[in-house]
C-alpha cells in the first residue's frame, strides 16, 4: 500500500491492489452513487475508486453473481468492512489518477478523478444499450469517470446533494470544453454510461456551509477543482486534451468522418495513380490538424448541432454549411496530393450533411 496524498482533513488517500483508497481519519458525511452503501450516509469510514479491468485492455468480470457482492469482495480484498464503505468502479488506471485543489481562506475542496470516455462516452438521452431486469447490471466497459470530491467543511445531507448536482455540471463542462463526441448519436457527449461519484464532507469541522450552488464560493471551488480534474484524468488516460482535439477527425467523428470511412469512399472510385492505404493515410493525417480546415468544419459542425437542437431551420443549414465547403475549396492550398484529399473530405461530409437534414441537398 502506497500513501500518495494527505487532504487537509487528515484523511489519507492510499494506491493499493489497483485502487485508491481514502481512509478517514474522523466523522464523514457521504453522498456516494455506488452500489454498495449509495445514498447519504454518516457512518462510512473508508471509501474506494477500483480498476476493474482483469488485465491491461482486457475486460471487467464479476467476483460474485452480481456487482453488489462483487464490491463487497472488493472492499474485503482492500482490507476494509464492506458494511462501512462505499466504492466505485471503472476500467480507467489508477496511476493516471488527477487529484486538485482549490481554497479560499480556509475553505478548502479536493477532486481526486480517474476518466476515459474513449469508448462509451455519450450525450445524455442517448439510445439505452440494457435495460435492468431480475436485478443483473450490465458489465462496466472500458472507461467511466469517477469523482470523489472532499470538502474540508461542513454541510447537511441536502447541501451535499446539490454539490452532487455542481460536480456533474463540471464534469459535462470540462468534456463539453474538449468537444468529445458521443459514440452512440451525433452528439456532443455529457459523460459515459458508467460514471460513478462520491462526495464527502468533514463533520468535525468548525466552519458550516448552506449552499453548494453556482452562487457560492464553494459552489464555484467545487466546479473549478472537478472540471480541471477530469480535463487532467482524461488527458493521462486516453490523451483527450486541447491540442489533440484539433483535429478534422477527432472534431467530425461524432458525423461519420473518420479516417478509415474515408478510405472506404477513396477506393470505391475508379481513378489513376490511386494511393496505397498507407500512403493514403499519411497525406490525411498531415492535413488533419491543419487549423484553418479545422475551424471551418468546426462552422459546419456546430450548425448541424444547432439543426438537431432545432435552433436552426434545414435550409438555412443547408445554405451555410454549402458556402462554408465552397470557401475551404477556394481558401486551403496545401498541395496537389493534400488538396485532393481535402475534397474527399467534404464529398463524405456532403454525404453525411444531406442524410441528418435531408430535403435540402448540397451540391
């Protein structure tokens, strides 16, 4: 058991058997999500985040018939009595754990997040993938992010329920920011279908709090600390951050734009000098990241949003999105192979325009 942290509670925050745990050194009050002890309690005295994962990328399997038992074991695995602790699980690593904190005079809050939403990321609304019955919960997949949150002061049960709601408003702004897309609908994501959150409150300290929203101080820690702690976990993970995100084909996935459904529409035509797979892919992920082809995809991106929002009519969409291609294939000169590739991309986002607005074909 490796000690990796000491909070301002006096709380420490161990790395062991591919969790982390944070053992409490007093009173706590807790509001946890997980299946094991969820709901508010104030007599919980340890609590976990594991990496369920039976090997690097390989899946999650049960310990026991179904994942309430299967935490229990956890926490006995861990050394703690699965009657007083509370944990969640992931698929994320451990070691790419982001621990923040902010303060203010003596106010202080600790976000400790793992995260990867690489392969379940969703926007909230999106198609269900199970539906519970007899009590079987589906298998975590790869990913989830989780939250532990610890606030060095004290609130009631109903002030530590509305910070739930400022932590899950940070997370969705610190991946909205990122502009991650949703892989089951077209888009932007919100969180993955598994994430897990606990918060924590020290009820031995002297200074009381009554509000947890935007408007108070530690409202706005609480969404400072979370959203700058899920930017850094997603980052160690998966590598979702500010410079890899500018990219045609991390921006445009979310609409079908990807390198190897562009390949497939490449070599459906029959043309001379056809490039090889490889050297096909090399010229696209030289343009890829070209900031201007960026920004403008970024345009058309953002109206086909708007249409789905219905904030924008189809034809109005429609007019915008086809003056926006014509100005990238009048503005971007790269070069002959760069450019021919350029005009792949906007035939497959022509394609994937006309089948979300429909009615209103581009040219």
């Amino acid at each position: 058991m490796m000690l990796i942290e000491t909070l301002s509670t006096g709380d420490k925050v161990y790395l062991y058997n591919k969790s982390i745990i944070v053992k409490f050194s007093g009173k706590r009050g807790v509001l946890s999500t997980s299946i094991l002890n969820g709901g508010y309690s104030e007599e919980i005295t340890a609590i976990f985040n594991h990496d369920a994962k039976t090997a690097p990328g390989m899946g999650c399997k049960l310990k026991a018939p179904t994942y309430k038992e299967h935490m229990e074991i956890i926490s006995e695995e861990l050394g703690l009595n699965y009657k007083f602790t509370t944990g969640i699980g992931t698929a994320a690593d451990m070691k790419n754990i982001s621990i923040v904190k902010k303060s203010y005079k003596n106010l202080i809050i600790t976000s400790l997040v793992t995260g990867g939403i690489e392969t379940n990321g969703g926007r909230v609304g999106d198609t269900a993938s199970y539906i519970e019955e007899d009590s079987k919960i589906e298998m975590l997949k790869p990913g989830t992010i989780n939250i532990i949150v610890m606030i060095d002061g004290k609130v009631d049960s109903g002030v530590l329920t509305r910070s739930l709601v400022t932590i899950t408003e940070a997370k969705t702004a610190a991946i909205q920011e990122l502009l991650a897309g949703s892989n089951y609908s077209t888009g932007l994501a919100t969180g993955s279908g598994t994430d897990g959150t606990i918060v924590c409150c020290n009820l031995e300290s002297d200074r009381t709090y009554s509000n947890a929203g935007k408007h108070s101080k530690l409202g706005e820690l609480i969404g400072l600390s979370v959203k700058e702690a899920v930017k850094k976990a997603l980052d160690l993970q998966s590598g979702l951050n500010e410079i890899n995100q500018k990219s045609i084909l991390k921006r445009a996935k979310r609409y079908g734009v990807t390198s190897e459904t562009l390949w497939e529409n490449y070599i459906l035509k029959d043309r001379k000098n056809m490039l090889h797979k490889l050297d096909y892919m090399d010229a696209l992920f030289k343009i890829e990241k070209n900031e201007t082809l960026v920004s403008y995809i970024s345009l058309i991106l953002h109206l086909l949003d708007q249409h789905e929002w219905k904030l924008l009519s189809k034809e109005v969409v429609a007019i915008h999105c086809q003056e926006i291609l014509d100005k990238i294939l009048l503005g971007i000169t790269v070069n002959q192979k760069a450019d021919n590739l350029v005009e792949e991309i906007i035939e497959k986002l022509k394609i994937s325009i006309n089948g979300l607005i429909g009615g209103s074909e581009l040219v």
